[in-house]
C-alpha cells in the first residue's frame, strides 16, 4: 500500500504521514549510547525506501550519537531523499556562542551542509525567555540566510497558555512538535493547542502519537477488555496512530522505532491513513480505552492549580501526575525516570519538600488529602529499583 502524504504548513511539499524518530533507535545493550548502528540504519534506509520523507533527531538523543547513526545513514544518496529536523536544547545553551559550538557540531555529525528544519527542543514556559533572551531568532535568522538552516522550528512540552505565546512571538515559525496522542488531549497543548498552530499556518508535527510505547504494552485488564470489543484487526499501537493521522490538522506523526518489525507495522499503517478513516465504533471504542485508564488514577487531580504555588516549592501537581501514570500504564520504572531524572522535579521541587502546612489542602477543589499523597509518591517514586534508562 502507498504511503500516504499530507499538507506541510504554508509549504509548497507534502510530508509522509510517518516521520521516522531517531530517539529511540536500537541499542546492543540497555545503555542508550551503544546505539546498535547497522540495525538502525537498515531501520532508516527500510523507512525511506518505503517513501517517509521526514527524519527527526536531536542533539541530546541517544547521548548525543542519535545524530552520528543518522548521518551515516543518511549516505549513499539516502540524504537527497528527504527532509532532516534535529534540535538544539535550551538547557545546553548559556550563552548565544553555544549556538554556534552546537549547530557547526550537529553539522558535523550528520554529515550535511544544511539541517532542514532546525528546532528550539522542548519549549517551555522557562526555555523560550532563556532562548529569546540570548538572541536565539536573530541568529537563526542568519544561518537561514548563509544557507545552513532551512526553517526554523519549535518542539514543546508545556500548557497550552504557553503555547500559544510562543507561536505569536514569531511570525515565521514553520512547524511546531507536540505531544499528542488520545491519552493528551488536554494535556500539555492538547487538542487546543493543535488546532491553534493549525489556525497559525503552521504544521503541526506530533510526538508521542503512542504516548511512548505506553498505549502499545500489554495494559492493565479493565483496559485490555475493552480492547478485546475491537471490530478492526488493528494492534492497539496502530488505533493509536490512525487516531492521530484521523485530524486534517495533523502534518505528520513521528514515531521513535526501536527494531525493525515496528518500521514494516508502521509504514504499512501509514499507508490506511488519512483524514475520516475512523469511524463511530472506532472512535467510542478509544474513549472507552481513554476512561478505563483514567479510572486507574489512585489521586483524583485535575491539575487545576489551585495549589500553587506551594509556600516550599513542592510541584505538587506535576508529582501527582507522574505517580497517576505510572500507576495507571502499570510502569513504575517510567514514574521512577521522570521523577528522578534530569527532567524531573528539581531536588528543591519533590514531594520530601513538604512542611505539612495545610495551604494545599485547604485550597483544593477536589479535597484531596494532598500531604498523605505526597509521602505516598515520594516514597515510591524514590524507591531503589530498575534504574532510570
């Protein structure tokens, strides 16, 4: 079956419904630096051969040898195939020379004079001031000019308020990346904020269309008998996918494949894509799956902020929202990297922070005895165990 192709954005090129993600490439033991590199470049070549177009990478994936493996797979002629996207971390730059040390390494290491699409990696409400600040437009500006950029880009994990702010503050965005799959739809940007870039002209580029692999594993049982009613012979991995490429909004899903029978399933999934694929059951069976996780969460938080800002710094919101879902997708390995790694809460942030001043609890519309579920995610979000990947 043909691989399917969509709108860009303002562009005048079509991008395959599939993106290949180079942050999850197979590796020759569980340390993600010892990338496994004749595997993942016959998983490249296999995906390109098969017509996907778009290629994403970034500068910290894999320990910094995501983008190494893609450059050499990308010789041989497999470059002039397709359009490349890599990103430059926020967290990495501390002065506007870092730019530069960082763009002329990626370069290097991907073999190319030019990156395509270049992308401030994982926006927030703290990294687009820091960037901006450091002059992060007027220098893309340049490289676009002397040819070593193509269109400058954004990828982003935080509310949708934020957002918004972000595609205003620069009229030639070409694309933004979000998380988005039908476990988010109001997480982070959510269906809001997909819409909202749409609205902009902007393409919209989705990560996580399988929340990470989470949809795919074998899920808890009142989750999994809701999958048995299924009435198309689609894994779940691939309802996953349709529900995403299903929006006309949506440019392109990236997936972050790890072997290659996840390439061949989702090439092939690709091709029965297209906007008005799902039909009624197909979308009631999704809610149905949707609720029966949500009805797994042990602490009944909205996220509404009412408990912020907490008098010691606790983000008790974000704390509760990784116990929730390591309890509800049945992980405990994944709540203990997000609590305890580089993108978790700071140390001065965890939930051991806490005075057991009332503040929390007396502001909560949900009456949750918010200082008994602190202890609770602290102490296993803490615990020794599978070490963070």
């Amino acid at each position: 079956m043909t691989l399917q192709y969509r709108r860009f954005g303002k562009l005048d090129w079509k991008v395959s419904a599939l993106g290949f993600g180079a942050m999850r490439l197979p590796t020759t033991d569980r340390d993600p630096a010892h990338v496994d590199e004749p595997e993942a470049i016959r998983m490249i070549r296999y995906a390109i051969d098969h017509g996907v177009n778009y290629l994403d990478s970034a500068y910290l994936y894999h320990m910094g040898n995501s983008e190494r493996v893609v450059g050499k797979a990308l010789k041989d002629g497999y470059r002039q195939r397709m359009r490349l996207a890599t990103k430059i971390p926020h967290r990495s730059c501390e002065t506007a020379a870092d730019f530069d040390r960082i763009l002329n390494e990626q370069l290097g290491k991907l073999q190319t004079d030019k990156i395509d699409f270049y992308l401030l990696h994982g926006l927030n409400a703290q990294g687009w001031p820091k960037m901006r600040d450091l002059g992060i437009i007027p220098w893309a500006e340049k490289q676009m000019a002397a040819g070593k950029i193509g269109h400058l880009c954004f990828s982003f994990h935080d509310k949708y308020d934020v957002l918004k702010s972000i595609i205003d503050a620069y009229d030639n965005w070409t694309f933004c990346q979000v998380q988005y799959n039908f476990m988010d739809i109001e997480n982070q940007a959510g269906r809001k904020g997909v819409e909202y870039a749409a609205s902009k002209g902007l393409g919209v580029v989705v990560m996580e269309p399988i929340r990470g692999g989470l949809i795919a594993k074998q899920p808890p049982e009142v989750v999994e008998k809701i999958w048995a009613t299924a009435k198309r012979d689609w894994s779940r991995a691939e309802y996953a996918l349709q529900w995403v490429w299903d929006q006309p909004e949506v440019s392109v899903a990236l997936s972050g494949m790890s072997n290659m029978q996840q390439v061949v399933e989702n090439v092939a999934s690709a091709g029965r894509s297209g906007p008005g694929t799902l039909n009624g059951d197909d979308l009631k069976l999704i809610d149905q799956v949707r609720q029966a996780y949500r009805s797994l969460t042990p602490i009944p938080c909205t996220q509404c902020g009412y408990c912020q800002p907490c008098p010691n710094g606790v983000l008790i919101p974000n704390i509760f929202q990784i116990y929730n879902e390591s309890t509800m997708y049945n992980d405990p390995a994944m709540g203990k990297f997000r609590y305890q790694g580089p993108m978790g809460p700071k140390p001065e942030e965890k939930a051991d922070r806490c005075m057991e001043c009332g503040e929390c609890e007396a502001a909560c519309p949900q009456n949750v005895t918010v200082i008994d579920w602190l202890k609770k995610a602290h102490e296993t979000l803490s615990a020794p165990g599978q070490p963070p990947r």
